[in-house]
C-alpha cells in the first residue's frame, strides 16, 4: 500500500493550518492573564517576544525533522527514526487514547462554553452543542482533504479578519488610551509574586503556542513537503508571535494592567470598551470562530497519526485505509470523532488530559533532542533540503525552553505528572500484542 497521498496543500494552506490551529481560545484568556500576573506591560510583551523566539527555535527544528522524513505522523515518525519503534508507540498510545481527543472535546466544549452568550436560549444545553461541532467537523473533514481545507480556509480568513478588527477597533476607541503603556515600574500591589508570576507566565506563553509541530502530521498531503513544511512551520509559528503582541498591545490599549484583576474580568472590560454593552457578545462570537477553526485543524490532522501506527503494524490495519473515493483517513478520523465524543459525554476529559501534559511534552523534548542523534547517525550523507539555522543552539533552546515548563507543569501537579507518566508505561503492554 502506498503511504503518501499526493500532495494537495500548498505552503500557504499549511501555514494557515499552523495558525489556526494554535490559536484557539487562549489568544483571549492568556493576555488578559499575563497583563493581571505581570503587572507590567514592557514584561507582558517581553515574556511573548522571548516564547515566540522559543517556540520559533522549535519549528526549526521540527522543520528539518520534516524535511528528512516527509511522511505522515508527525513527532510519532521522528520519535520512531530517532529512539525506535517503541518509544514512537508509547507517543502514538497517548495521543490516541487521550490527548488528541481529549483536546478536540476540550476545544469543543470551551467553544460551546461561549454560544450562550450569542444565543442565550442555548444555556444549560452546552455539552448538546460541543458534540454537535465535533460531528459537524467530523463529517466535513470526512468528504475529504481538498473539500475539509477550502471550508478550512474560510473559517481561518474570517478567524483573522476578526482579530484584525478586534485589533483595529480597540485602536480607534475613545475608551484606550496610550497612557497606558508607560509605566516605567510595576504597578504590583495586589498583583502575585513576580517570580511565580514569570513562571506561570512562561507556562501560560507556551501553551498558547502549543500544537504548532501537528501540521507535521500531515507532511505527506502538503506540495513538496521538504521545502513546503518547514516553511509553514517558520512562518505559522511567526505569524501567531505577531498576533498574539497585537491582541495583547490591543487589549492592553483598551484597560490598564493595574485593573486587570482576573482574566474573566479583563475580556468583559475590554469588551466594554471596545463596542459598548455588544462588546461581550462580541467577543464571544470571536472566540467561537476561532475556537471552531482550532477544532477542525486538529480533526483534520491527529488522524494520520493513526494511519502512520497502522502501517508500522503498531494499531489496527483499518485505521490505516483510505478511503477511495476521498482519500481520507475515514476510520481514524471517525475513531478520534468518537473518543472526542465519549470524554464529553463523560464529562472529565480536562482532568484526564490533565494527567498527560508533562509526559506528552516529554515526548516532545525528545522528538527535538532526536535531530542530533539522526544528524550523528547521518553524518556523512547529502544534507537535508532543509537545516536547522543556527544548529545546534536552536534545537537546544526549545529543549530547555520545554524542560523548563515539563519541570515547572511537575511541580505544580506532581500527582497528575507522575500518573501519567505511569499510564503511559502500560502502553508496553499494548505495544508488544501489537507486534505479535
């Protein structure tokens, strides 16, 4: 069986892809967070100026790792080539089992979180409405790659024209005022400690980028993948750094830092300021938009990590057909639909996901830390299409940069961090059935 499907995403689609699906509902709730914890606006802007060059070091990184390995499944296939077959499975049990869907419903549900404020007849039915957008996109992704990407694509221009007016609009409203910004010290009476404050900032900051290596998922769909993904990565990861200072400038324009007594509280005053009493519906409807167009990229891609674990006798050799007549993945896309479905249903999916953050960017560390081990391993053959720039103190700083979070995310929950780290070893388990 072949396994690549030919190549039907150009470089723009796939940096759009990389955009949208990081940006989701955080771009709203960590600028508010840091603008409250930091107290300090030439702070709040640094700490996102440093994790956006962090996190830029990372799709470097991943983008030569792509560029070797041009296949789907992403960190899953780096993990494999780097540290073999086992460690790659541990990976894809994980995500399979309980981030990806556990994200998806977690995507959803905050989405629908908002819908009453747009349509107040929807309040008490908010779990009816998150299954309903994890079935709609489902479906739409299920009628296939080109047709999943053009409804894509509009739900992203309109995710980025919102922002663009949120921006613009809070730049010309009479309630902002430049006076804001020029505070040469910390205001931080009431404000937490700075030292916590920067730590939980920086967690805050590389959440907000996270997921933008899951476009590597889908290599083996975008046109000319050794050049075509690195450049979506860069650029994506790029393009998000420069939206989320505007959204935080914007924000930080329309309420001063020293009135940003919780994150709630910031976004319904800014809202305020920015429309008057619509200002909060409107924000909310934002919010949906972006938080749906997240929503569809992650069904969109987490599947083909499923189809790589299928062709490498790891999982079930149905998740690994396409359908013919689309090309989709449709068992692996349904799988994810349905386990999206039954944490909602359950109703726990944000503490089961919980248990999983530190080890699932453990993973990650190691999917980065692997560009040196198949640099040494390679040593000697023609040189990627694409090279780390600045190799190797780029792969370095976004492995420090996520050991810092990994260590920091295990102090503050030790229990979920070494549970799931637990968890996670019972997938040997499932790896060795699999192979027999």
């Amino acid at each position: 069986m072949n396994r690549t499907a030919p190549p039907r995403l150009g470089v723009w689609a796939a940096a759009a892809l990389v955009v949208s699906h990081t940006i989701a509902v955080g771009i709203f709730l960590t600028p508010a967070e840091l603008i409250g914890a930091l107290a300090w606006p030439a702070l709040t802007l640094g700490l996102w100026i440093a994790g956006g060059l962090g996190v830029l070091a990372g799709a470097v990184t991943f983008g030569e790792l792509a560029s070797r390995y041009p296949q789907a499944g992403g960190v899953y296939v780096y993990l494999r080539e780097a540290w073999g077959p086992r460690v790659a499975f541990l990976y894809g049990w994980q995500a399979l089992f309980v981030m990806d869907p556990g994200v998806t419903a977690a995507l959803a549900a905050g989405g629908a979180g908002y819908v009453p404020v747009i349509w107040p007849a929807a309040a008490g039915h908010e779990a009816v409405v998150a299954v309903g957008i994890i079935a709609v996109l489902v479906a739409l992704n299920a009628l296939g790659l080109r047709f999943g990407a053009r409804v894509f694509g509009v739900l992203t221009v309109v995710k980025l024209g919102t922002l663009a007016a949120i921006v613009v609009g809070a730049m010309i409203a009479d309630a902002g005022s430049w006076e804001h910004f020029v505070p040469l010290v910390p205001d931080r009476a009431g404000a937490p400690p700075l030292g916590p404050a920067l730590a939980g900032g920086l967690v805050s900051v590389f959440f907000s980028f996270g997921g933008f290596w899951e476009t590597s998922r889908i290599a083996a769909e975008i046109d000319d993948p050794r050049r075509g993904v690195p450049r979506a990565l860069v650029g994506g990861v790029a393009a998000v750094t420069v939206i989320y200072l505007m959204t935080t400038v914007a924000f930080i324009y329309l309420v001063p830092a020293r009135e940003a007594t919780s994150a709630a509280d910031f976004a319904r005053r800014a809202g305020e300021a920015l429309a008057g009493p619509a200002g909060p519906a409107l924000l909310a409807a934002a919010v949906l938009v972006s938080v749906v167009a997240s929503t569809m990229a992650m069904i969109m891609v987490a599947p083909r990590l499923y189809e790589a674990m299928s062709h490498d006798g790891a999982f079930f050799p149905v998740f690994g057909r396409r359908d013919t007549a689309r090309g989709t993945p449709l068992a692996s896309t349904l799988l994810l639909g349905g386990l999206a479905t039954l944490f909602l249903l359950v109703g726990r999916f944000d503490q089961i996901v919980s248990f999983f953050v530190a080890t699932a960017l453990v993973f990650l560390g190691l999917a980065a830390a692997g560009l040196f081990v198949i640099r040494r391993r390679e040593a000697g053959a023609p040189p990627a299409v694409f090279t780390t720039p600045a190799y190797p103190l780029a792969p370095m700083a976004f492995i420090a940069l996520v050991t810092v979070v990994v260590l920091l995310v295990a102090m503050n929950r030790p229990l979920e961090a070494l549970s799931g780290l637990v968890i996670v070893a019972t997938g040997l388990f499932a790896y060795g059935w699999f192979r027999r």
